[in-house]
C-alpha cells in the first residue's frame, strides 16, 4: 500500500486513484521572466521520480507542468530590456526547457500548458464564477470573493484573522483586503492584453492553474504538486476557485515539497545550518555566491552555467537524496559529497563489466520478480527500498537502501559470486531506474545511451591494448595512449583489480 502526505488533512493517507490505475499529476512551473536556477529544478526532479515510481508499481501517470508566461514580473522585465514579453517567455522556457533534458526530467512531462495558449479557458472560468456568485467585476478587474467561500484557509490552516489582505491601489475596488484577482484590466496602451467580457486586460495569476489542470487532468485529480511557498496564497486561492466552480475537491493529494535553502557552511549528510534558513536558492545573495562556486561566475545563479561544471546525475542524486517534504540544504560541499557517493556506484559498474562482460546501463530494468531469482540479503534491501518509496516516497530512506546494495554487491564480488552477483546488480537496475538514476553513463546525455556503449567498448580496447603494451615492456606505447586520452579529457586509473576510466572533471 502506498501511503501519501496531504498537506490539506496533515496526515498520510492511503494512495487511492480518481480512475483506476491511471494517475494525474499538476506541478506548478515557473514564471519564466529569468534564466532557471536550481530551485527551479527541485519541484521537477521530485514529480518525475514520484511519476517513474508510480509507473514501476503499475499505474499510467500523466504528469503536467504549467508554464507562466503572462505575468506582472515578465512585463516588468521587457520594459527593462526593451524587449517584447513574448520573446522574453520565448528565450527563458528554451532556458527551462533545456535544463529539464539535461536533468531527464522533459521527456517524463506530458504536457507544458501556458498561460498565452488558455486565455480563453482562464475567461470562461473566470465568468461561470461570476455567474455562480463567487465573483465580482470592479472597473474593468474581476475579483474572488472571499467571504462567499466559507472554507478559505482549510488547505493552509489559517484562518482570516490570520491572513493579511492586499492593500495597495487596488483596495479600493475590492468587497475586502482579502479578495483576490481573477482579470486584471489593462491599465498602459501598450500593455500585453487580450479581450474579454469586461475590458481589455490580463489574467490573474492564481486562475491560470485552475483553468489548465481542468483542462488537461479534469474537474478533480490524482496529485497537485509544488513548493512549500505555494501553499498560501497561491494553492490556497486555486482550491477556492475550483471547489467554487465545480462542487467538488479539485484534487485528492497536495503534495508541498520543502524548498532550497543556501548553506555557507559544510553541508554533511542530513545536516543543518543555523545561520543561513529558509533562504530559496536564486532568491538570496548567499544562494548566488554558493552557486557561483561552481559556475565560476561571481553572482551567477544560472542552472545552464552550473551544469558546465556539475554533471546532471550529481544534482539529481543530491536533490533526492532528502525526503521531498525537507528543507534542501545547498552547499558546494554537499554536491562534492554526492559525487563521491557516484563514483562508488561507477566503480561497481565497470567491476561488474570486467566479471561479466556486461553493461550495467543495458540491462533490462524490469522488476524483479520478473526479471531474477534473487535470495537473501538483496531480496531484503529490495523489499526495504519499496517499504520507504511507498511510505509517502521517502527517496531520501529509499537511496540510504541503494548504499546498503552497493556493499552486499561489492561482496558478492569479492566472493566471486557470479550468478548471485548477477541477480543483484539486476535488482539494483531495476531499483535505480525506478527513480530515473542511473539511465545513461556519467558524461553522456539523456539520449545517448547507444553510443555511450560504444564508447565503452571502444575504451575497453584500448585498456587491453594498453595492457599488452606493458606486459611487453613497451612503454612508450602504453605511455602514448595514457596521454592521448588524458588529451582528450579521459583519465585513466591503475588499480590492483585492474584500469578504469572516467571523463576529467
């Protein structure tokens, strides 16, 4: 049985479908008015390895992530560049778009609805609201009316007197501080607007993910996923309207992943620091500097240049390597710690290769009752894997079970166990490609799992021709296709069970 964490009752609950085994799945997607950074990879990472798991465990997963590319912060940033809005949202979601394939996660996502492509959807939501009586037109805006859903504040535990209202220009039009904007009217000429029943104007930023889940998923789904920062106003908005429209929960699980939060400290496994909280990466100027360690560039929180200096897999290890609902603490030293974690991975791969002549990362990933015959101990870490990815998908628990593989198998090994080595090594595929590590070898892209083979046996030959070179007493040669390679950035390491290889860092 899955169990899930639901932030509207504060309880885990037995995972149950709208539909049998078919599974939906809203995660709210950035504002794309700035290059991502890797907050913005956090929310992406979590869904896509919750979504592989659900699909391991049997079920069809639709999973859908919105892209808000009419906002008040994409305005104000054309107007500073002198751009249009459209080529802003156009560049940044290519920026997000190709941070997302770097990281496997783009091709797991069925569908990226924006905003620009459901005006008319956001209209005639925002209208049967009206029609209902939950909203209101005021000069040229429409606003939600707090007060006529009696049930405000349930997903965030709050009630009015705990809220705070807008003020500002807009007070003045509104029934009380608390109501919210569902249509906002065009206030400049040259402001991006479309037309509607009441003016020229613009959504609101809340209605977009009411009107695209409705859309794409129905009136109620499986799971609304996003960052703890969106429980309130954001989430908490988006049940009013859609409960208010439709007379029914607008999903069955919220799920609030904990947010980035730099760390200028040495971040250990499970470690906290008291200096620097609560600070989402790419927000704060701590988060910047951390970053810029890695990017070498002073102050750039960028994802793209951290990826020059990062391999994908790291980043993706680390962000899961803490239970979703958690806090993640950023630290250069963190990632360091996580690719060495890696490299004892790497290193049972290419012993694995040497005993048996097979590639790990061509293994079929099915599950195990399917696919061996395994026994003992590895059947126990199995089955301990699953018990904390079904506990509300404790990835965190669930990769500590990988470590415990990775020596049970590195014994096998030494044993000389090959058949029950065999068995192992396939539970850990199976395991690993359930929460999307491990698909294709470090150094090589999401779609280049064919030549990554092929690289493999290329360098495979040239350590046995290297070999044979030394055993020759021909040095020269030996020495010729060490330095070659590290010219091309491939290292080699002599080690008493034999040479390996990796790509320089």
């Amino acid at each position: 049985m899955i169990r899930v964490y639901n932030t509207l009752t504060k309880t885990k609950e037995e995972f149950k479908t709208v539909k049998p085994n078919q599974v939906g799945i809203y995660l709210c997607g950035p504002t794309v008015y700035k290059p991502s950074h890797i907050g913005h990879m956090v929310g992406p990472v979590i869904f896509d390895a919750i979504k592989r798991y659900l699909t391991y465990r049997g079920y069809s997963v639709k999973l859908v992530i919105n892209i808000t590319d009419v906002d008040d912060k994409l305005i104000a940033e054309a107007k500073s560049q002198n751009r249009s809005m459209e080529s802003i949202a156009e560049d940044m979601t290519a920026d997000y778009f190709s941070n997302l394939k770097a990281m496997n996660v783009f091709d797991s996502v069925d569908a990226f609805p924006k905003v620009s492509e459901h005006i008319a959807d956001i209209i005639a939501f925002t209208q049967d609201l009206i029609d209902k009586g939950f909203a209101y037109e005021s000069a040229g805006d429409v606003y939600y009316d707090v007060g006529k859903f009696p049930e405000y504040g349930k997903l965030s535990h709050r009630s009015l007197e705990q809220m705070s209202g807008e003020g500002g220009s807009t007070a003045d039009r509104k029934h009380t501080p608390f109501d919210f904007a569902l249509w906002k009217a065009a206030k400049q000429p040259d402001e991006p607007a479309w037309d509607s029943p009441w003016g020229k104007g613009r959504p609101g930023w809340h209605i977009e993910c009411s009107a695209m889940s409705r859309e794409l998923l129905g009136e109620t789904f499986d799971i609304h996923g996003g960052g703890l920062d969106l429980v309130f106003p954001h989430h908490e908005n988006e049940v009013a309207q859609s409960e208010a429209r439709h007379g029914k929960p607008m999903c069955n699980y919220w799920m609030h992943n904990g947010l980035m939060q730099a760390s200028s400290e040495v971040g250990k496994l499970g470690g906290r620091n008291t200096e620097v909280r609560n600070q989402e990466l790419g927000d704060s100027d701590a988060a910047a500097q951390e970053l810029g360690k890695i990017s070498k560039s002073k102050g750039s929180n960028a994802f793209s240049d951290m990826l020059k200096q990062v391999e994908p897999e790291m980043i993706r290890f680390f962000l899961l390597s803490t239970h979703y609902r958690r806090p993640i603490d950023f630290s250069m030293e963190r990632i360091e710690e996580v690719g060495k974690g890696l490299e004892s991975f790497y290193r049972l791969f290419k012993r694995y290769e040497k005993m048996g002549g097979k590639d790990f990362y061509t293994l079929a990933a099915l599950p195990c009752n399917a696919n061996c015959a395994s026994q003992g101990e590895t059947a126990n870490l199995r089955q301990k894997f699953l018990d904390f990815m079904d506990d509300d998908f404790n990835t965190g628990g669930a990769i500590g079970v990988l470590f415990d593989l990775l020596r049970e198998l590195n014994k096998l090994a030494d044993d000389n166990k090959v058949a029950e080595l065999d068995d192992g090594v396939s539970v850990l595929r199976e395991l690993t490609h359930s929460l999307g590590l491990f698909l294709v070898p470090p150094g090589r892209g999401a779609g280049d799992a064919a030549d990554g083979e092929l690289v493999g046996k290329l360098m495979m030959l040239l350590m046995e021709l290297r070999a044979t070179a030394r055993q020759n007493k021909d040095f020269a040669t030996a020495d010729k296709i060490r330095k070659d390679l590290t010219a091309i950035g491939i290292t080699l390491e002599d080690r008493p069970d034999g040479t390996e290889w990796s790509l320089a860092k």
